[in-house]
C-alpha cells in the first residue's frame, strides 16, 4: 500500500538533532524552552516530533546566527504565545540595530583622514588642552569611561604639574574619538588599545584598515544571516 504523502511524519528526537550536529537533549530543551512548539507524546512517554517541528527547529538557529540566542528565543516565544507583531518588532529592531552599525562604520571612514591627522599640542586650532570632563562633555560620555581607557592603553593624557590633572591634547582627542567610534561598533578596549597604538607610534592606517575591513565583513556576514533566517521565519509562519 502506498503510503499517504499528507500523513504527518512522525520524528525523534534524534532525527531533528542529526540534521544540525546537535544532541537529542539539545532538541528536547529548546522544546522546553518553547522555542518548538510543544510536542505530543506516545503512551509510553516519547516525543512525537513532525516536519513542523524540523521547520521550527531550522527557523530557531538561522535566527540565533542573525540575532543571536537571546532575540531569538524570544522570536520564537511570542510566535509560539499568538504574538506575531512582538516577533516582527523583535526583527525589526535587529535590522535597525544592523543600520546603526553600518553607520558607525561609514562614520568611522569618514574620520579616519583627520583622525591620523591630528594637530600637534599647541596648535593654534586647539589651544587649551581640555579637562577630563570637558573631553567627557564632547563625547557625552562619563569621565569613568574615560579613566577606564586611559587604564586599557587607549588614553595617555599628560597631568597639570601644579595639580595632577589630567590634559587632553589634540592627539588625545583624536584617540578618544577613534575610541568612541569602535567601541560603538562592538570593538573590544584592547583591540582598540593596538588600532591606536598604530597610528600613534606609525602614524599609519593599516592596522585601522585591516580592523574597519573586518568590521565591514561582519555586517555583510549579519545581513546576510539575517536574509536566510528570514526566509525561514516566512516559510515556518506559512506552516
């Protein structure tokens, strides 16, 4: 007899887990987790997995790798609770998240001819050195943070003799803005600390360019996740 091809596909939990390299337990705690819909049980206690389940599972970690974990689940959470919008909005915020990264970057390019073209100390274009809240003003940062970079490497503002202050010349500004630009991209403080280290001893842009060109592809590498894992939401919500 021929089988009927409308007739649910009835899965283990093993099945779903092989198609991704992941653990049968793995597949049993998203379902927890409710990031697959719940699962009916044999008498003996056994999940019954379907091909929705498989579509849901697929949609999940295409997601994780354009959103990361946490948006993720709960993408799936509120698609699963009858919340379709709170999803959307979720998705829409990491395409609005995507955006202000690449503006960052293209304003990280945008400053990179003066920012390894900083003036002197005493240059007439800045003649007073600035305070460490007079700097933290201009960036609309804490004077924290500031302590926190000029402790990470990034920062190396001379002191007034006569009080111990601290005195940010032009190329400590310089490096406070470059500073500020990549750590709104994501970059780490030490990796900050050798982008500045270069231009400071080299005065050259090639440890910048080689960080801004894999930025550049981190986005591109998110984008494009986040196309695949929309083609996933779409076809799962279609199911």
């Amino acid at each position: 007899m021929a089988s009927n091809p409308d007739r649910p596909r009835n899965l283990r939990p093993a099945d779903l887990a092989r198609e991704h390299g992941l653990s049968a337990q793995a597949v049993r705690n998203y379902e927890q987790d409710g990031f697959l819909p719940p699962a009916e049980r044999t008498p003996t206690g056994y999940r019954i997995y379907t091909e929705l389940h498989a579509a849901a599972l697929r949609t999940f970690l295409a997601l994780v790798r354009a959103y990361g974990h946490r948006t993720a689940g709960a993408i799936m959470n509120a698609l699963h609770d009858g919340r379709t919008d709170d999803a959307l909005t979720a998705v829409h915020r990491g395409h609005g998240q995507l955006l202000r990264d690449r503006e960052t970057l293209t304003a990280v390019r945008a400053a990179v001819g003066h920012l390894t073209a900083a003036t002197a100390p005493g240059d007439p274009g800045d003649p007073l050195p600035r305070t460490i809240g007079e700097l933290a003003h201009r960036l609309r940062l804490t004077p924290a943070t500031l302590r926190a970079w000029e402790a990470a490497g990034i920062l190396r503002p001379a002191r007034d003799p006569a009080t111990g202050y601290r005195l940010f010349d032009a190329s400590d500004v310089r490096d406070a803005d470059l500073a500020h630009l990549l750590r709104r991209g994501g970059y780490r403080l030490a990796d900050i600390a050798a982008v500045v280290e270069q231009i400071r001893t080299a005065g050259g842009t090639s440890a910048l360019a080689a960080a801004l060109a894999g930025w550049q592809q981190r986005l591109t590498d998110r984008g494009l996740a986040m196309l695949k894992a929309s083609a996933h939401l779409h076809n799962y919500l279609a199911l």
